[in-house]
C-alpha cells in the first residue's frame, strides 16, 4: 500500500499550518544566496513554497516515495529539483553541506533520533539553520487508538506482531542534541494544531493517509476492511459526539549552526 498523494491531500490546508510556521523561523539573512534541503518533500508543493520565498537560495527536495513525487516535475525551477532517494543513504553518503536543511512532518518515519539528529546537524555549514516539523505522535490520540488496534486480536495476529512505535524523543532530549551539535538561537515548542471533525471518518481519512499505511499495506483486503471498521469504532468511542475537536500536536525545532571559535555566554 503505497503513499497516496491525493488520501493525504485532503487535508492539504491543515498540514499546509505547521508548515508555514516551520518556514517563519528561517532567516532569510542566514540563507541568503545559499543552498536548502528539504527531507521528506512529498509532492514537492511546499518545497516550491520554500524556494519562492528564497528565491536567491537553490533547494533541493528528495523523498523515497515514487507515488508522492510523481508529480513534482511541475514545480521544478531554476533554484529548485528533485531527487528519488531515502534520507538516510543520501546524508550517509553525500559530502554536500547546506545553509538549511528543512523536513516537515517526515523525520518521525526515521528510527534512532538520538544518531540521526547529530548526522543532520553535522551537514549544516557555519551560520547553517535547522528546521524540523514532526507529529508528537505519543501524545495524539488517533496514534494511540491505532496502536491499541494493532495490538489486539486477531489484527496482532495478521500483523504477525508489527508495531510502528514512534522514534521521537522528550523535549529536553532535542534540546539537548541541538545544544551539543552547536545549533544557537534555538526554538523549541510543542503546538497544538485543532482540528474539527464532522464524524468519525474524518478522522479515518486524516490518519489513513500517514501513520495508517505501514498497517494496511502488510494486510489483504478483508483484513483491511475488518481493521478499518475496528479502528472507526475506536474513534466513535474516543471522541463520543460530533462534530468533535481533535488537538494534534506537533513539534517544531529550530536553531542556526554556530560559526567554529564562537564562544557561547551567558
């Protein structure tokens, strides 16, 4: 069950919010007429939102999704291409160093935060900025319903025991691996971004084009059909009445690298 760019964009102007304050952090003065990488830049839109607004800076976008970057070729510009690859190859073995490295909503798919972060932070050039956007995914409902579905029978069974635990760590943890990978000026917030629901299968649809796609895609059509109908169920029983408010919750990280000899004070 591949990612599907038009389930997940049905909610295109609520993903599009924690996006634009991503975006609100960066410094057009640091950037300046420098280069970008946006990890995990989907359908590529919101890579072009990024290469408008810093048009002097050249931006690359790479995604390992086929599906998702199909249609990317419509928004390639002279500061702006897309490359087909896995985040943790390209960084592994790419000598490239950024002015910015960017990534909405896509580095809660990578495991082992506490390496990751390091490896990324260590791409920046001095004056480089740090921009990342993930769901807290421990403390949104509709990951913990999902996870209680997935763990019980006869689903756990068909899943042959699969879970997709979230990779992301405790605010203080970032802090801390921002500081010691020499990022300054940080910001460092956890946002709830409302959503409201007219029944239950909004919420279906909301996660069924993200954290929903590692379950369905290891399941037949029947199973997929009977988890759905218990997974609906769950919501209907979480939220009670409709229309209802669901508060995602999203983290986002910022910081600028900070230029070697630069001595912090206090």
């Amino acid at each position: 069950m591949p990612w599907d760019p038009t389930t997940y964009n049905q909610f295109k102007d609520i993903r599009l919010r924690p996006f634009l304050d991503l975006m609100s952090l960066i410094s057009g003065v640091h950037l300046g007429n420098g280069n970008g990488l946006d990890i995990g830049c989907g359908t590529g839109e919101q890579t072009a939102i990024l290469a408008d607004k810093f048009r002097v800076a050249d931006f690359l976008g790479i995604d390992s999704s086929v599906e998702m970057l199909a249609g990317s070729g419509q928004f390639v510009k002279e500061n702006l291409h897309f490359e087909l690859t896995a985040m943790e190859p390209f960084i592994r073995s790419s000598a490239a160093t950024w002015d910015l490295i960017f990534s909405n909503a896509a580095l809660q798919w990578s495991n082992d935060h506490r390496t990751l972060f390091p490896e990324l932070i260590a791409k920046l050039n001095p004056g480089g900025q740090f921009a990342v956007q993930m769901p807290f995914q421990t403390e949104n409902s509709l990951n913990r319903i999902l996870l209680e579905t997935a763990s019980e029978k006869p689903f756990a069974d068909w899943l042959n025991g699969f879970i997709q635990k979230s990779p992301l760590l405790q605010l203080d943890e970032y802090a801390q691996l921002m500081f010691d990978g020499a990022l300054t000026d940080l910001h460092i917030s956890l946002r709830v971004y409302p959503i409201i629901a007219a029944n239950e299968t909004d919420l279906y649809q909301f996660i069924s084009g993200s954290a929903l796609i590692p379950y369905m895609e290891r399941l037949d059509a029947d199973q997929q059909k009977l988890f759905r109908s218990a997974f609906i169920k769950r919501i209907q029983a979480q939220f009670v009445s409709f229309p209802a408010i669901y508060a995602f919750k999203r983290l986002l990280l910022y910081g600028v690298k900070r230029n070697p000899g630069v001595r912090l004070t206090s």
